[in-house]
C-alpha cells in the first residue's frame, strides 16, 4: 500500500469524531448486590425444570460468553435450534435474540425460561422453588427487602447481572481515545474493514447489534435449516435469512460464527461473509489483517466475574 495513502488513511482514522465504531464506556452503573445475586441465579440449574440447565450453559461467561457447540443443550438434553450468542456487552444490543423478538433484556431473559427445550419452567414453578430455598428467601430479603420472591425480580436480578458483563478497554478502545496506536497491521486491517463496506453494518458501540441485515444480499446463503429469522416475527417473506447484526467485539473468543455455527473459525467467517454479503473474494493477506484488527476487539473481563 502506498506510503502516502497510508498516511492519509491513518489521520482520517484516528479523527474520533468520524468513527463510525465507538468504545464502551469506562463507567458501568450497576447495583451491585443485585448483579452479584442475579450471578449466583445466572450459575443455578434450580431456574430448570430437571435441574440440568443453568443460564451459563448457554452463555459461558468465562470463554467470550457464548456458546462454544453449534446449538445449545437444555431440558431432558434437547437440542436449540440456533447459535447461542454472546451475552457480553448484550446491554448495547437494540434488540434481543437473532431475530429481535425481545426489546430489551429482560424480555430476552423471561424467554429461555420458558422454552421447552431451555429451561422449560413457568413462573409459578420458579417462584416455589425460590420461596422453598432459605439461601434465596434471605438474599432476596436482604437486597429487595421482599419476603416472598415474585418471577420478575429473578429476571430482574439476573438482567442487573447481565448489564455488568461489559468488556471495556480493547486495544482498539484504548486507540479510539488517542491512549494507544495501533500497529501496521492492525491498522491496514481496519482500513479494509471501512473500505469493503463491513463497517456500514457492524459500527456503533457493540460494532454490529444495532441493525437486522440479510445474509446473501450477493450471494445467496443456502442453509438445509429453517433457522427463526426475522421473517418469523414480522411474517414477511422478504425478510427470510434476515437476522441482527452480530457484535463483533470479543469475536475472537466466540467461535463458531453465525447463527448456524456454521464458520468454525474467523478466516472462514471472513471467507464466507466477503463472498455472500460483500460480493467479492479477500486475498490471503487481506483476510489476515483484517484478523489482526478484529483481535484488537477483545476487551477486558467483567469486574462483576470476580466478584464474591
């Protein structure tokens, strides 16, 4: 690449006030006691109705918190019917799920409970088993100052849990506020990320979660499942093999990609977008340093992780 150009290219990227990628604020506001008691309830298979299934078996919070199989196993080991996303930074998501059929977190944290092949629990079910465990019964009296534990302050306690799983300062955070620099590399490859057009769905402060887009707007993206897109919620065809934009931050420790699991690793996940939605082909050394620059997206534990 030109010498000039890459000049060029790199003041017009390191001017914050025209990145289209912003990084995840410092500051986190969080209830403290009632993330680390919606932790302990993230961690519980009592939420299941065979005890076999808590929320971090489809959410591994210590491995990029989502789910390293293709599909999740629940209740009675039936299988999902979709990958299990990551549940960090979800906070920043303008929807919930592949398909956005939850507003917010605390609808998307009321649908796996419910779900046959989850947790396969109901309301009243997960309010006895609360209401029989003293454990619970003073947690809950402690921090809500409730005798009796209700559904929604479960779900309430386990979404506080949730908005603490933040990942702040990635390398590429730390250079969006002028504290680092990238290298070389790093550079080039979020370069290519701009100009191939990858940045106009996966921007914002998630870098992606903040817009539904179709897989196979070139080529079309076949697939032997009928996996719950977008199509199921608004009932429009058009709409078939449209899903929300996956962030991109930690994707490097959430393999495998797309909502079939089907990328098992990022050069094939770069592979396949660039050929279905960029309607082109990367070059060896244009897939490796857009590797390099997605690397720079891991961010730091949650602080909520260690907490006893």
């Amino acid at each position: 690449m030109h010498k000039a150009f890459l000049i060029f290219i790199f003041i017009a990227v390191t001017s914050f006030a025209n990145e289209p990628i912003s990084p995840i604020p410092l500051k986190n506001d969080v209830n403290i006691d009632k993330a680390k008691l919606g932790k302990e309830l993230f961690f519980d298979t009592i939420l299941s109705k065979d005890n076999s299934t808590a929320c971090v078996s489809c959410h591994d919070v210590f491995s990029g918190g989502a789910d390293k199989k293709i599909v999740s196993t629940g209740f009675a080991n039936k299988k999902g019917n979709i990958q299990s996303p990551t549940v960090f930074n979800a906070k920043y998501n303008f929807k919930q799920f592949w398909n956005g059929r939850a507003d917010n977190l605390l609808e998307q944290a009321d649908g796996p409970m419910k779900n046959p092949v989850e947790h396969n629990m109901d309301a009243a079910t997960i309010e006895k088993r609360m209401n029989t465990s003293l454990h619970y019964m003073k947690k809950f009296k402690d921090i809500y100052g409730s005798s009796h534990i209700t559904y929604p302050l479960v779900l309430e306690a386990i979404v506080e849990f949730e908005n603490a799983l933040t990942t702040p300062n990635a390398k590429f955070d730390k250079f969006l506020r002028n504290e680092i620099q990238l290298s070389k590399e790093e550079l080039e490859g979020y370069v290519i990320f701009k100009q191939y057009g990858c940045v106009t769905c996966h921007n914002g402060i998630n870098i992606g979660g903040n817009s539904f887009q179709k897989i196979g707007t070139f080529l079309e993206y076949k697939s032997t499942n009928n996996y719950p897109d977008r199509s199921e919620i608004t009932k429009n065809p058009m709409h078939k093999n449209v899903f929300k934009v996956p962030t991109l931050r930690n994707i490097a420790l959430t393999a495998p990609y797309f909502h079939d699991g089907s990328a098992k690793t990022l050069k094939q996940a770069l592979k396949s977008m660039s050929q279905h939605n960029l309607g082109m082909e990367l070059t060896e050394k244009e897939t490796e340093l857009l590797i390099l620059f997605l690397d720079t997206l891991t961010g730091e534990k949650p602080k909520i992780l260690d907490e006893k």
